[in-house]
C-alpha cells in the first residue's frame, strides 16, 4: 500500500543503507502541516524567559578570553577551528546586517558546504559576543561546526522584517528538492547560548528559528526563541523533518504558531519551556522519542501527535515524562483509535508523572472527543498509554492508566529522575583554565602527548584548575589517567584523544585509554565535549573505563563520545577496511577496538549524557560515504554492583558482541537509547574476531546453535542478573545482512537479524516503554525464548511495544544475582512511593542499629504513601519488599531506608534499644528508630540467620 508511513520509512531506510544518497522530504505530512491553518485567536499568557535561561547582564566569558591555539591535525595547513564573528566584519549592534558577515566566518578555510557529503578534517567554532546581530537571510551551517554565544549574556539572533531563508540558522540547507547531506549522516555538531528573534517579521509571514534535521552526536543547548504571539502568527520556533539524533535541551518558545514542529527516527529532549505558543509541539513523525521535563504554559494545544498521511499515522511512539501542562485547553492530541488504527502500534504513547494544571482535556482524539479528561485545578497523572502491552506476555492492545515505573530513591531528586545540564563554567575566569597545548601536548596527530596530558591532568586538577582540551587530535601509547576531582573541557567536539601502538593492540590483555578512577576511588568528575579514538589495529583498547564511585552529586559525562575508524588519521578508512561481503577472511588489521566503555564493579554515582558510542559503518572523509568494515568488540558495559546511573540521550552502534550490556548492576535510567547491529554481520559470524570472556559476562550464541546464520548477531540491549534498570524510549535497529539491506521491508519481514533484546538469569523490576525495532524477528528474547516478535507489533516502520514489564523473572542459566556494594553509595535521594502492596508477613525485628548520615547504613531512602506524617512500621515494610529489598529501617520517627545488605559500618547499637526511642509519626504505639538509629527489620530470615554485610 502507498502511504505516507511507507514514504517515511523507505526514505530512512534509504538513509541508513545507502548514506552517500540525499533523502528527499517528506512533503506530505510536513506541507500539510505548515499550511494547517490560516489565522489563530491571541492568546495571552506569559512570555518571560525561565530562569535557567534568563538574559543576563553582560559578563566576560573565559572561552571568548583564552588563547585560542587549536588545530585540525589532519586538515589543511594554517587552518583555523576558531572564529570569532566580530573579527570577520559582524557589528552585534542590532542595526548592521551582519548575515555577509558571520556566514564569512562559517566559510572560510574551504570548508564543508554545498555538495560535501560529509568532513571531519574542517571543524569550526564559530564564537558570537554578546550583541545583537540583524539577519537578513539564513546562517548556512556547515559540517561539523559548533555555534557558541556568551552565556553570560545571550547574543540574540534577529530576522529584519524581510528576512527570506529557511531558519535564521539552516542546519542542512535544501539545494532544490533536496537536504544538502542525508540527515541521517550529519553528525558531530551543537548550537548553544543563544536567543532566536523572529519578532520584525510580520505575524503573518512563516519564519522559522532554526532549521535542524540531524543526526547522532548533536545537539542544541541554552537557546530561547522569541516570536510573535499575535493572531494569526505564523512563526515556528524549531523545525526538524528528517535525521537519527539525537539531544536538545534547555530550550525556552515564547509565542509563535508553533513552538517546536519536529520529525526524525529518535530523540531525546529535555527541560524545554513552552509559553503562549498557538501549539508548544507538533510532531511531524518519530519511532520512539523522550520529552523529559518539559513545561507547556499557556497554549491552546500541548502536544499534537495526532499526523497523518495518506490516512496512515506517521507517529510512531512518544514517552513523556516528569512533565506538566499548564493553562492550556488541550495536553495531548492523537489519532490512535484501536482497532482501527493503521499501522496497529502507530501514535503509541506513554505519560508517567505528567502534572496538568487547569488542562479541560488531558488527551483529545483527533475528531475532537475527550479521550482522557483533564481538570480546572490540579492534578498529576501517574501513568496513562496506548499501543501493545507485554507484562511480559502480550500483545495486549491497552488504552488507559497502568501502574507506573517503581523509581529507586538513588534516581530521584524533588520527585523527578535526577537531571543536569551541562556545565560551561561560564563564571570562572579564565585563569581558572589549564591549556593542554599551553602545557607541551601538540595535538598533531603524530607526537606522543601521553606524558604532556597526564601531567597537566594531575597538575590542574591539584590546583583545583579546569583542563582544557584545545581543538587537535593527541596521541596517546599509554593509559591516561584522569583522578578524582578532575573537572575536563574539549573545544567543540574538534578535540581527540587517540590510542595507538602494541600496548592497546593486545586482545588477551586489553587496556584503557582513558581510565576514570583506580578501583576503590572515590570523588566526582566533570568531563564533556570530546572524542576519544583509536589508530590502526588496537584489539585491546577500551577507550573509557570508569572506576570511581561518586557519592552526593553524582559526576557528569556530556558530549563525549568514541569514535572508531572511518575518518582521517584513524589508518582505518575505506583504503584500510573495505566492506567484504563476498569474502569470509577477517582483516586483522581492522580490529580497532575491545570496547568502547566500561563501568566497572567498584563505580556508581555517574550522570551520561549525549553520549555516542560509534564504531564507523562508513568513511566520513569519503565523499561517497562508502560502508566499510571495522571490528570493535563490545559497545558500554555496566556491571557496577551498586549501580545508580542515568543514561539521557545515549546512542551505541556497531559493535560485535552487544551495544549495551547490564550485568550484575542495578538503578539505571534511559531515555532514549539507540543501537544499530554492525552491517557486516553475520559475515564473520559473532563473537569473531573477538574471544567470548566470561569475567565479562560475554554473550555465547549458544542458543544460536542450529539456527540461521542471522542468529549470530550482535544483541542490540542484554540485561543480565540485574535489578531496577528502567529504560524510557529504545531504538534498537538492524539494517543489513552482510551488508544487504533487503532483509527488512515496509509491511514485510524483519529478517537481518534473530533477535534484539536478550534477558539472562536473575531479574527484578525491568521495564522498558516505547521499544522500537527494526531488522529482528524477535524483539524481546528470555533465556533462549521468545517474549515478543516483530509480526505483532507493526508501526510506521519500526515495531513498536509502547509498555514492557518484566516485574521479575528468572532464565534457565541457574545464576543469581550479584549485589555486594562497594561502601562508597550516592547521597539518599526520596521518592514518592507508587508500589501500594500492603503489608505482609515475613518481618522479623533485629534490633536497632547505627546510623550515620554520612554514609548510611541503608542507602536507599524511600518516603511511604502519605508523606513522613504516616509512617509507620508497616508502611514501611511494604514500600521495601515491594521494591525488592529484604531490610527495612525507620529513623527518627518519619524516615524509611531499604536495602538487602548493611553498609558503612551500621552495626547493633551497644546500648540496645535504648536510642531507638522514637514513636512513628502514623502510630504513636510502634517505634521508628532514632537520632542517628534504625529501627531494624528483615524480611525472608530471622534471628537465626547473620544480616548480609556490603
């Protein structure tokens, strides 16, 4: 059947297979919406600015300050990464048009524009002051280029009157009917710290902000538009029609027809504020997609997924969560009407914790009747979706409340899963700032940097200094250490960290480039905007391995992302490692990795974001993005015994034994994570070239014995023996089969690869929301068996399951889960308990116990229903097993901890019960505990049996 849906996803399949081709747009849905209606009532409301984005006084910034001295090591000789637009003729002064001006500064050092498929050799900084700066027509991005105000002060970008472009900044100008790079090619490039004025333009005239089909490793941060909010506006903030990002966040849209109208595979966004637009979100089409923390305030519709083309829903899935809605007459618009909903999963949603505040109607169909209702006055809805149900067998097709995810308290922060945005450091001068180049490394993709790194690390960490990575590629023959306390900026995403030589070359003895921490190390680290790599063979290398244990606030991870072969200076491009679908023989040569990330046993506390962990299916620096072959072993590992961990916007692709692996962890978050299985499978078959490690947790492929050849594959996702892992949006795609991309079709088989989603052994609390899949006959996999297959789940080109639940379950491999903690745990983080199971028998009293707030003696703090005023022994209890834990504590009369196994020294108090003296707050007949004392209890074990030690 032609459809719009059918369009969409041979046009993404197209992008993904053959990525040196354009992809056209998606005309029907995106037309039909710019032109979906002529004039809008006013509707007032409040337009200020939140407060994480305010426009502040002008200050100086230390990135504007510092001695700018990057390179491109493998780009043309004297070529600049750094421009400052002033220094190219821009005025900022708000009456010159500075457009000549600043795309000046974007072109210079033949860069990679109109017909440049894609570059990794002519990165830019293009720096704005603080100004305002008059745009007669588009900036014209170009690859690989990074847009930086001051965010001390916001420089403002605005459209004069007759502004005539596509986007006051055009990510990916079209050239005729054509996007100049397939957008799901257009990597590595941000835009922050800036305000977007469409305000001159006529009400009635469409003009756009920014312009942003996009791909992985991307982003838009710190940005507020401004636009008219009079009738009849026909101004839209953000538009994005194609790509497989990706990460947006901290974004304000004051006024306008449309906040943000937005299409692509996958994305992730966060903490974006919407106020007095006609509608805050339009969306064009998606597979699976994240709104985290977002807050629509006086509109007239929250969010319309309600698209469709040729009769055919082209919104594939939505999570929206730890959100709310305010004055708005309409939250959520949709089409989803089952059984008649074609395809069957299309227009999936998820809401959980999404408060409304005077919303009529909650969700609307898109005829306009009351699917969920709404309120005059405030409420908060738990959880609510639509589409198929796994719990954990299905499909059952559900509309309607279910019971939301059970949070661990180590993820929570004021009710909400714990979030923080990138720092900039933007008020530190710049003496505050440790140069890498200033301090003896060249970054010129030749000499050996490992020592100059390694001192200025421990010498500007020592001095509590911020280390800066000039743009470059350094090389490094050893392991870099960075120590607790460190705190590591690169410039753009034009700063490498490179292995090479025989010490990462080793597949028996695989070493770290970089390790975070020594096993047993304790404190924070900050790290953001680089990449690290690898040179020629390096079977041993594990580009980041992370050991420190993070107590209080947690540490951060931002834009950092592992880039494996196919561009230039990595010797592993297409002349090195061509496809060979026709040969079976494995070029050693290529093997360019043994993994890419590791978090280790000893480590917690760690916050990830916009991560992109990619081993190249094509040579960047080719101009015919021709695929390639290169082998790296395993994508992130997390095998942290404690856990405590979130994953915003993450992405691992083309790795040979899994992308993301959990085992033996717990209390992780995700949302969204995506994958892509490596396009040469299954030629060679997985594990090769690489040894299974059973240390490691290793995938066998024993289940693949006697079955196709497809089944040895790399799994896109393995959860083994694991607890609390809590995933919000996953696209998990196989694309190819020994790099044919026949093997998946619109309405027609998913035959690249077996299975996806591998579940092992013990395991407790594993949810995920909105999967989508493409290329797997099985979805879900237990043990060997099949849960889910992609037949029954059918969407707009993925498969989608918009709830799976897997409270608990066990696989036949006979192992249990590990648990031990290391000592060092996150600061106690409450929550509001969901789990409502009443009390139950099991409990035994074992005494009371110390305390220390320091270091507790039960890590992971839970409030009960009804608030600290109705606690109870009982409440308690219930909130404890209900979550998994086997100990229960009460303290001072209001709080309750949980755990399985005592930590930090808490042992039976010497004087006995003597200080747990204080009655619970919901019954004055039962004690809770004390000052610095746990009332004690144990569930499963008595008085016979030694409480678990950590």
């Amino acid at each position: 059947m032609k459809s719009i849906y059918s369009t969409i996803a041979a046009v993404f399949l197209l992008g993904a297979s053959c990525s040196q081709l354009h992809i056209p747009p998606v005309d029907a849905v995106v037309k039909s919406l710019l032109h979906k209606e002529d004039a809008y009532v006013h509707f007032s409301g409040n337009q200020s600015v939140s407060k994480a984005l305010s426009e502040r006084q002008a200050s100086s910034y230390w990135y504007e300050n510092i001695q700018h001295q990057g390179i491109s090591a493998f780009g043309p000789s004297g070529y600049k990464v750094y421009r400052n637009v002033k220094d190219y003729g821009a005025k900022g002064d708000g009456l010159t048009d500075d457009t000549a001006a600043i795309n000046a500064a974007m072109n210079d050092g033949g860069r990679c524009g109109q017909g440049c498929a894609s570059s990794t050799t002519t990165p830019a900084v293009i720096y704005f002051p603080s100004g305002t700066y008059l745009l007669s027509s588009s900036i014209i991005d170009q690859y690989n280029t990074f847009l930086i105000g001051n965010p001390n002060d916001l420089p403002v970008l605005k459209a004069t009157p007759s502004f005539s472009g596509f986007g006051l900044i055009d990510g990916d100008k079209y050239y005729g009917q054509y996007l100049n790079w397939a957008s799901t090619t257009v990597f590595f490039r941000q835009v922050k710290n800036f305000i977007i004025d469409t305000t001159n333009v006529p009400a009635g005239s469409a003009v756009t902000g920014i312009h942003w089909p996009t791909a992985q490793a991307t982003s838009l941060q710190n940005i507020v538009f401004k636009m008219s909010a009079a009738a009849g506006t026909q101004h839209v903030g953000l538009f994005c029609e194609e790509g497989s990002a990706g990460f947006i966040t901290d974004l304000t849209f004051n006024g306008g027809r449309i906040g943000a109208q937005i299409g692509n595979q996958q994305f992730t966004m966060r903490n974006l504020v919407f106020n007095n637009c006609v509608t805050a979100i339009s969306q064009v089409f998606s597979w699976t997609w994240v709104y985290q923390g977002i807050s629509i305030n006086n509109c007239l519709v929250g969010i319309d997924m309600s698209t469709v083309g040729s009769a055919v829903q082209a919104v594939g899935s939505i999570t929206v969560l730890d959100s709310s809605i305010t004055n708005t007459p309409v939250g959520i618009v949709t089409s989803y009407n089952p059984p008649s909903t074609t395809p069957p999963t299309a227009g999936s949603l998820i809401i959980e914790n999404l408060a409304l505040n005077n919303v009529p109607t909650a969700i609307q169909r898109s005829g306009g009747s009351t699917l969920l209702a709404g309120t005059s006055g405030s409420t908060t809805i738990g959880a609510w979706g639509q589409g198929h149900q796994y719990s954990p067998t299905g499909p059952k097709s559900f509309q309607g409340a279910f019971t939301p995810n059970t949070r661990p308290g180590s993820l929570i922060s004021g009710g909400k899963y714990y979030t923080r945005t990138k720092p900039q450091y933007n008020t530190l001068p710049v003496s505050s700032f440790s140069s890498v180049r200033s301090a003896g490394a060249t970054g010129n993709g030749v000499t050996d940097d490992t020592t100059a790194i390694q001192n200025v690390i421990d010498s500007a960490t020592a001095a509590g200094k911020i280390v800066f990575f000039d743009a470059g590629t350094y090389i490094v023959t050893k392991t870099v250490v960075i120590p607790p306390g460190a705190k590591i900026v690169g410039e753009g995403l034009a700063s490498v960290i490179m292995s090479s030589g025989s010490f990462f070359n080793n597949m028996d003895s695989p070493q770290p480039v970089v390790k975070v921490g020594n096993a047993g190390s304790t404190g924070q680290v900050e790290w953001s905007d680089m990449i690290l790599s690898t040179k020629g063979a390096q079977a041993g290398a594990t580009l980041i391995e992370w050991n420190l244990a993070t107590s209080g606030t947690p540490s951060g991870l931002w834009d950092v992302h592992t880039r494996i072969g196919g561009f230039a200076g990595s010797d592993l491009q297409l002349a090195q490692c061509p496809k060979t679908p026709s040969s079976t023989t494995i070029n050693k040569n290529c093997i360019a990795a043994y993994m890419s990330m590791h978090i280790t046993p000893s480590a917690t506390g760690l916050y990830m974001e916009n991560n992109w962990f990619w081993t190249a299916d094509h040579d960047i620096d080719d101009q015919g993005n021709t695929q390639i072959t290169v082998f790296a072993g395993r994508g992130l590992l997390i095998e942290s015994t404690t856990g405590t961990f979130w994953l915003v916007g993450t992405g691992v692709e083309h790795h040979v034994l899994y992308q993301y692996q959990f085992a033996n962890t717990q209390n992780v978050f995700m949302g969204v994570i995506q994958t892509e299985t490596p396009y040469y499978q299954p030629n060679p078959p997985a594990p090769a070239p690489f040894k299974v490690v059973p240390a490691l947790n290793d995938p066998t492929f024993g289940s693949c014995v006697g079955q196709a050849p497809n089944c040895y594959d790399s799994w896109g996702l393995r959860i083994v023996n694991s607890r609390n892992i809590l995933i919000y949006g996953a696209g998990l795609y196989s694309f190819f089969n020994n790099n044919n991309g026949a093997c998946n079709t619109v309405d027609g088989a998913q035959t690249c690869q077996v299975s996806m989603v591998d579940l092992e052994g013990t395991l407790k609390n594993i949810n995920i929301y909105n999967l989508a899949t493409v290329g797997t006959n099985n979805m879900i996999s237990q043990a060997g068996k099949s849960l889910a297959i992609s037949t029954d789940n059918k969407n707009v080109f993925p498969d989608v399951i918009a709830l799976f639940q897997l409270a608990s379950g066990s696989g036949d491999d006979g192992s249990t889960p590990t648990m031990t903690a290391t000592p060092t745990t996150l600061a106690t983080r409450t929550t509001t308990a969901t789990n409502t199971v009443a009390p139950t028998g099991g409990w035994q009293y074992r005494g009371c116990y110390t305390d220390n707030v320091g270091g507790r003696a039960l890590t992971f703090g839970q409030q009960v229903p009804g608030g600290a005023s109705s606690m109870t022994v009982e409440t308690c209890q219930a909130v404890c097993k209900g979550l998994g834990y086997t100990l229960a504590g009460l303290e001072y009369s209001q709080e309750c901890f949980c755990d399985n196994a005592l930590r930090n020294g808490g042992a039976a108090a010497q004087d006995g019960d003597a200080q747990c003296n204080m009655n619970c707050n919901g019954n004055s007949g039962e004690k809770c505990g004390g000052p610095n004392r746990l009332s004690l209890y144990s569930y499963g074990y008595g008085n016979g049996t030694s409480i678990p030690v950590a």
